[in-house]
C-alpha cells in the first residue's frame, strides 16, 4: 500500500471517481483513494439515474447543465458504458406552482437549457396515457433521460487508474489525523498515508466523520426507496420521465418492460451502516396509488421488486462543496440531497480546481459553501417537492 500521497479521496462513489479523474487529467500525481467496500457501493449504486436539469436553484440548474453532455457522450468523452437513455422529461404542477414554474423554466432557458412550457394538448402527443387533471401547468426538457450512475463510476475509476490514481477497496477510514490545525495523513484499515490534502465525497458517512473532529454540518443519512412495476402487455412503452408535485412522485421507464417510480418528499434518517435495503409493503402500495392517479393504466402493472438507498441530505436540499475552515487541508464534498449523479462531472472539474487554485472562476458555488447554514444565507427552493430543490 502507498504511504504517502498529494491527496487522499475518501469514498469510491460518483464523487469521488469523479474528483479522482478530474485531478489526474490535470496531471495531479500521487493520488491515492480510498473506499470502505468497492466502487459504487454506497449511495451511487442504488440511484435512480434521472438526468434533467429543472431545479429550483441556478446553481443546481448550471451544475446538471454542465455535466449533461458529458452524461449523454461518456463513452467518447471518459470512456467506459455510460447507460445513456433519451426519454424526454415531463414536470407536472399544480395550480398553485404555475408561477414557481415558469420562473423556473426562464431560468433554466437562461442557462441554456432546451425547456419550454407545452400546453396539455401537447402533453398529450408526448404521453398520451396520462391523466392531465389537476394540472395547473407542464414543463418538458425533451433532450433529458436517464443513465447508468454504477458504469459512470466505474468509467471514472478506470480511466482514473489508468492515469495513475491508486485505488484501495475494502479499506475504510478510521481517523483523519492533523497537527494544530493542519492535515498530516488519514489511518485506514490497511495502514497510514501521509498526506497534506483530504478530499471527504464520504456521502451519507460524512456526518460521522466530521462529528469526530468536532465539526458539526448538517449532513445527514436519509433513506430512500424506489419500486420497479412491470407495465401490462408493454402499455407505455416510449414515455417520458417526469414528476408530478401534486402526487409526489417522480418516474422513468426502465427499459422495455419496466416503470420505476419513486416517492419524492420520504425523509427517513438512518444508521448508514444499518438500514433495511427493501421498501416496506405499504410504502410500495402508497406510491404505487399515487402514481395511477396521473397514470391510471399502471393499476394493472405488477410489482417486479423495490430497493432502497440513501441521501446524504441537507437542510436546504443543496450540496456542501467547500474547503474546510476548521482544517487546513480538509475539503468537504457531500450532502447531494439525491443530485449527485446528474452533478458529478461539473463537481468533479470544481472539486478539482478548487483544491489546485483556491477558488473557482464558474460557476458561483458560493451557494454551496459551508457556513451557508450558520449564517442564514441558505438556498430558497420553489417547490414543496425536495426531488427539484
């Protein structure tokens, strides 16, 4: 095992193969990461893979905005399956949202992103085995869809290694040591490395680690379970991914036989080493309803199975990207709050020079810095759904 290294990446997830890759590509040497299990393992492996740019928020918009393209092209871009699937993306809210949603869909088009309000006969023509009651208005993003957040991972960590990143598996954490204020190395299971730069993209483990150097940020462990419904005779085939705020659910098709659906506002907090990986019965049967009500042809689906993962969430839904003030040296990375995948590759590029420069020129990730939370500057989000925060 090496036991020195320019930096050390705590945690093999999108994040931190992400942050890996994007050092490396700047010719960072002698990187070292280190992960408690194997790559993905952790909150990455059970994501839902959405891939659209609505948010609440500029800086969560721009963050998805800019890691879009290398989403949809990671194969040529990184290398290695990136899952790429276009299905459109449908934003469904009620009469009480049409003005949160259309400044929204302003800011997005301000971006750049390809978003328009369409009226429900247009709906219709995208996805006609809708029930548009209820709705007060409807945005599309008809480039978004869904991907592969495991192979996104593994692209990383193979192009990564390949650049020269070590990477030890099943070698957690144990302690993060420094002198006064300063980092000196991390002990792990395998051994010591001695180092001046650590990166924390620990997910929903980053609570605990920081609590044991006295630092105390609102990053906590929060489950979330999806369900997988198997359509009757292929009804739906080809519709969009999409949300509904007045049901709180949100949904994509899962290749060609598969819906899965999701329950948009479910805060459990957990143990992160101690959860139950299945949704309970009555939590499938109340998302299940409350998806017919806006498709009611899925009332005959079947249940294929269900999965449960975790959010590192925050108070305002938005991440800490930020170094550390308490510890020179100590970069924080974490508290996603169910984005991280969509992010991961503008995060990866600012993680990267935010540790080489000091700062970042584009974009404001002001909105993200730590002290964000004692200071009362926290990030306003336009919906009560915390799937679009």
């Amino acid at each position: 095992m090496k036991t020195r290294a320019s930096v050390v990446i705590v945690g093999g997830g999108v994040m931190g193969c992400s942050i890996a890759y994007h050092l490396s590509s700047k010719g960072v040497k002698d990187i070292v990461l280190v992960e408690r299990d194997s790559i993905g393992s952790g909150s990455t492996g059970r994501s839902s893979g959405l891939i659209r740019m609505h948010y609440s928020t500029e800086i969560n918009t721009r963050l998805a905005w800019e890691s879009f393209d290398v989403l949809r092209n990671f194969d040529e871009i990184v290398g290695g399956n990136g899952g790429w699937v276009k299905t459109g993306f449908m934003i469904m809210v009620g009469p009480d949202e049409i003005q949160g949603l259309k400044k929204n869909i302003m800011l997005h088009q301000s971006v750049g992103v390809d978003t328009s309000i369409i009226s429900v006969a247009e709906a219709k023509e995208i996805a006609p085995g809708f029930d548009y009651s209820g709705v007060g208005a409807i945005g599309y993003e008809p480039e978004s869809g869904y991907g592969d957040p495991s192979g996104v991972t593994l692209g990383y960590a193979t192009r990564a290694r390949e650049m020269g990143v070590a990477i030890l598996l099943e070698n957690p954490l144990v302690e993060i040591n420094f002198t006064g204020h300063r980092i000196r190395g991390v002990q792990t299971k395998q051994g010591f490395i001695n180092t001046d730069t650590v990166v924390l993209a620990t997910g929903p483990w980053s609570g605990q680690i920081l609590n044991e150097l006295n630092i105390d940020l609102p990053l906590v462990p929060t489950r979330h379970s999806v369900i997988l419904l198997q359509r009757p005779d292929n009804i739906l085939a080809g519709h969009p991914a999409g949300c509904d705020t007045e049901h709180l659910v949100y949904f994509r098709p899962e290749g060609g036989s598969y819906w899965l659906v999701g329950n948009g506002n479910h805060e459990e907090i957990v143990n992160p080493n101690a959860y139950k990986s299945q949704p309970e019965m009555d939590y499938v049967q109340d998302v299940w309803d409350r998806m017919t009500k806006r498709i009611p042809s899925l009332a005959s689906a079947k249940y294929f199975t269900g999965y449960s993962g975790l959010y590192t969430s925050t108070p305002d839904d938005h991440p800490i990207v930020d170094t550390c003030s308490q510890v020179e040296g100590l970069y924080i990375c974490s508290g996603f709050s169910g984005h991280g995948y969509k992010e991961s590759p503008a995060i990866g590029r600012i993680m990267s020079e935010l540790i080489l420069t000091g700062k970042v020129e584009t974009p404001d990730i002001t909105p993200l810095k730590s002290d964000r939370f004692s200071t009362g500057e926290t990030n306003q989000l336009s919906y009560k759904f915390k799937v679009l925060a």
